[in-house]
C-alpha cells in the first residue's frame, strides 16, 4: 500500500486535547519530527484535523 510522510510543523501548545491525541496517533509528538504512515482515508482524516500543525512531505 502507498506510504506517506508527514512531518510536524506546529507545537500542540494551548490546542484542544483531542488535536493533541490526533498528534500521537499520527506518530508525532515534537515539532520537526517525522512519521511514515500508511495512506488509507482514516490517516488522511487524521491529517486534515490537524492541518495546520503538519505538512506532507512527497
């Protein structure tokens, strides 16, 4: 299955708890970090309710 990279550009600081717990499911925990997931529609909801703290890497 096709693989995707995501890497963590924002800090989780002063966000909702349920953003912060999106973060560690997506495998990302400190800013700069990056995580190589699976591409499946539940990752890619996950990415997009935490759009504005990450980036797709191609």
């Amino acid at each position: 299955m096709a693989q995707i990279k995501v890497r963590q550009t924002g800090s989780p600081i002063r966000r909702k708890s349920d953003q912060r717990a999106t973060l560690v499911g997506l495998g990302l925990n400190r800013v700069g970090r990056v995580s190589t997931l699976e591409d499946t529609p539940a990752v890619r909801g996950m990415i997009a309710k935490v759009r504005h703290m990450v980036e797709v890497i191609d």
